[in-house]
C-alpha cells in the first residue's frame, strides 16, 4: 500500500503549486529545523495589484541570528497584521468572492497574536486546507528524529513516517541524490508545475506565481479547474 510524503518548509500564505503538492500526499511535514533563509517564501509571498506584483512580508528578527531555525524566527513589529489585511483588502475588495472570505481572513490576520513565525505559517495553512478542503495530515520535522546530510534526512524522514513514495518539489533536483531513496525502497518523483491554466485575475498581465489567495478570492471553492490536483480525480 502507497504511503506518500512531501517534507518542505512552511510558507507565508503560499501559491497554489505549494497546495497541490500537500494535496497529492498523505502527510505534508513542515521543514522548519531547517535554516531560516532571508529574502524568501518563508515569511513574504507576492499579491496582484494595479501597479503590479507587491510583496506582503512578516517582520522577523534577522539582526545577528545567521543561522536560525525557522522554528526558532520570531516576528519584530506585531503591526504586520493590520497592514497585511488593509492591503489585501485594498486590492482585491473588487475580486469576485473577495467578500465569500473576508470575514474569515479578517479574523485570521487581526486575532493573530503568534510570535512564532512558524506558528503563523501553520495558522494560515490549516485554514487554506480548509477552504480548498485538503485533508492530508500536517506534521513538523520537530516531531521525528533529524539526522545528517542533505537527502538522508530526507529519506531518514520518509522512513520514520512510514513512507514508500516521497513527492518532492522541482528545485530540489540540484541536491537531491536519488540513489538514496532507491536504496531504501522509495520511490522519488518530483512536482510538475508547467500545466496551470490562467484564472480569472484581476490586473492584467497574468501571473501564477502569486499567493493562493488570488485564485480563492477570484474563483471561490471552484479552484479545481486552475490547479493539477484539488478539487480533482488527479492523483
């Protein structure tokens, strides 16, 4: 019997690709022993607006802390929220089901008194899953047992799940030593992210790589026809 993994770091309010991965498996652990990395999707993701791409990023505390754990970041400036949530609302209060969840991530953003940014990626998630009814089990790599080396702790990891199938993200082909997992009898594959249709979108030109929250906001739960595997048959 097929038992699926995916092991990646959580994200701040990430892109559709980071959910169809959760989706295809049967536990989704959350990375974050790993090191905390600046200027990436850890604690900022992009949304539309009409002078084009803007980052919505949580403050955390960098200075002298090179080598953080996700785990260990905390945010700096507890006012993130406010700001989060009127810029959201200032550029998609015109999307079509913008007011289908506006209560809901109103009240996520301003009752949000986390310190942790791990916390808040994990806070976020769970109610996405919810609206794009993902059920997969959400666990953290703090949960099992880290050993050295870049694909055997992934592996390492696989195994104490009870995996036999690990579905990895396209990037991690630089790193990943596939003969590793052959060894140990699971199988490899990796996401494919090349056949997304556009969505409905407001401010044009199109673009996927944005936060799920502009499919939720302009497509409602019909999300399955924009994406590979939710709200689907695909596995």
């Amino acid at each position: 019997m097929t038992r699926r993994v995916a092991i990646v770091q959580s994200n701040y309010i990430p892109w559709k690709g980071y959910f169809d991965l959760m989706h295809r498996v049967d536990e989704f652990i959350l990375f974050d022993d790993m090191q905390f990395t600046r200027r990436d999707w850890r604690n900022r993701n992009k949304i539309k607006t009409p002078q084009g791409l803007h980052w919505l990023t949580i403050p955390v505390e960098v200075k002298g802390k090179y080598y953080q754990a996700i785990k260990d970041t905390v945010i700096s400036d507890p006012g993130w929220t406010k700001d989060h949530w009127r810029t959201i609302q200032q550029h998609y209060a015109k999307a079509p089901h913008f007011r289908d969840y506006k209560e809901l991530f109103e009240a996520l953003y301003l009752e949000t008194t986390d310190t942790y940014l791990s916390a808040i990626n994990y806070r976020f998630l769970t109610a996405l899953c919810k609206i794009l009814d993902i059920q997969t089990k959400i666990s953290w790599s703090m949960d099992y047992r880290i050993v050295d080396g870049k694909t055997e702790r992934l592996v390492s990891l696989c195994q104490q799940a009870g995996a036999n199938d690990y579905i990895s993200g396209p990037s991690a082909k630089d790193y990943i030593d596939p003969t590793l997992f052959a060894a140990a009898g699971i199988t490899l594959t990796f996401m494919d992210y090349s056949r997304y249709p556009s969505h409905p979108q407001l401010y044009p030109p199109f673009e996927h790589g944005v936060s799920i929250l502009d499919l939720v906001f302009n497509v409602g739960a019909q999300v399955g026809p924009y994406m590979l595997s939710v709200g689907s048959q695909t596995t």
